[in-house]
C-alpha cells in the first residue's frame, strides 16, 4: 500500500490516496501508521476519498484512533497531495471535511486554506486547576481550541497542565485541544499546542494557529493578518476579516517522502 508523508510546519502526517477504498478499518490503520517505533510515526493519518458535494474528501485519524472533525495543517497537506499528484486538476480547489466543504489554492509549495468558525467565539472562560484559576477564549475553528495567553511561552508545561484542561468537565464530552499564546508584536503570536488525540505536544497546529491569532485579535492585542510563529519554528499567517467569516491559514508544506507500508 503506497503512502505519503507530508508535513506542516512541523505538524506530520500519513497520506493515502483511499478513493478505492483500500482502507476499510481506518481506526485501526491510523493506530498502526502513527505509531513512532512500530509503524511510520505521524501525528495523523490522512485518507484522501471521493466526494459528490467537492473536488475531494478529507478524512482524518489521529493516532488513537479517533476521527477528528478538521486539521488546518492536514488540509493544507491534503491540498497539496491533491494538485502535486494531478488528482485534482489546477491549483484552486475544494475540500469536503467535517466542518463543511473548505477552499484553498496552492502556490509551490505554499499552500493557502480556508477555515471557518463554528458557533462564536468565548471570551474570558475560567477553570479552576489545583489552587489556581485559568482564564481563557474557547474558540472552535474546525475543533474547539481553549486558548490561554502567557507572557513566557517557554516556561508553559504543556504536558503538564494539558491534560487538565483537555479533560475538564466543562469540555465534556469530547474535550478540547488547549493553546499558550504569547504576543510577541502587533501582528504576531508565538503559540504551544496540547492536541487531544495525539494526547501531547505537537511542533505545529493549523486549526490551533487560527484559534490564536483571533483569541489576540479579540482582546485588542493583535491585527490580522497575523504571523503565528510555531513551536518548531517554521511560521504560519493567518487571515481574517473583522468580522471573522473570511478566515484563511497560508503556509508552506513539506513532502518528505513515500514508500510501501508492508507490515500486517
């Protein structure tokens, strides 16, 4: 079975090409592909399928085994499978995800995706971890991100406080993926990610990245577009109305190779 692997600003991800239906237990199959020491290792695994509503259907896995509803970086990855493989034909095309048929062009290897909002935006929610109150803006922007600002993003324990909110009864049932945002200009953020799901840190979030950079547009401490410099270091811009119903993450994307996945 041929697979790709592709990469978002350090977010990695496993493609296969499943118009044909190759992969019928997709749950099972992302446990085995994720996996770091017995499988190819992603913090996703991508399944490119048909659509009759878009150019194509996205679908995604994380490496519990559990769908998820949107990955801005995996779209981003998707978008550019799609055109660098002739799937689709052009370089403009459309998605169909579970947060609705999405919009992109790809450049190179830049790829431009269009996110939207789901629900509004909730300003200054407060959680109680331990002896101390959390206050953050919940944002669902394809998956609901809680985002919480910081003025030394270096010194978060992301793993450690992660968990804790991702589980908080408030979030129930489905949890939520949480995001640290430090400002670090009047168009730019430096952001850390838990994602539910992987259950850890990843170098880089699409969807985290927009919830970001609306959460300092919200409280007045960033103008779009805004530059979200990642945990691996690369950087993402996102672009936004006032009224945030034009919401667009533009970026480059990595192919770092493909191969024959053999084990059973």
């Amino acid at each position: 079975m041929e697979f790709f692997k592709m990469a978002g600003s350090g977010n990695d991800f496993v493609l296969i090409d499943n118009r044909d239906n190759i992969i019928f237990n997709r749950k099972k199959t992302a446990v085995l592909l994720c996996n770091r020491k017995f499988g190819i290792g992603a913090d996703g695994l991508l399944l490119l399928e048909k659509s009759r509503s878009a150019d194509i259907r996205m679908r995604i896995f994380n490496p519990d085994g559990s769908e998820a509803e949107m990955c801005g970086n995996g779209l981003r990855c998707m978008m550019l499978f799609a055109v660098s493989q002739g799937i689709v034909k052009g370089n403009h095309l459309t998605v169909e995800t579970g947060a609705g048929i999405l919009e992109g062009s790809v450049s190179g290897r830049k790829v431009k995706a269009q996110l939207k909002l789901i629900g509004n935006p909730e300003e200054g929610i407060k959680i109680r971890l331990g002896k101390k109150n959390i206050t953050g803006h919940f944002i669902n922007s394809g998956v609901p991100h809680m985002v919480i600002f910081t003025g030394n993003i270096e010194k978060v324990d992301v793993n450690g406080q992660g968990p804790a909110i991702r589980y908080h009864r408030l979030f129930k049932p489905k949890g939520t993926n949480v995001d640290w945002i430090e400002i670090a200009g009047k168009n730019t953020i430096k952001i850390r990610t838990y994602e539910r799901g992987v259950e850890g840190e990843t170098l880089s979030c699409g969807t985290g990245s927009v919830a970001g950079a609306i959460a300092g547009f919200l409280a007045g401490k960033v103008s779009p577009p805004v530059k979200v410099i990642s945990r691996s270091g690369e950087k993402l811009k996102v672009y936004f109305d006032k009224q945030l119903k034009k919401v667009y993450l533009e970026g480059e994307i990595l192919t770092v190779f493909k191969g024959e996945w053999l084990a059973k």
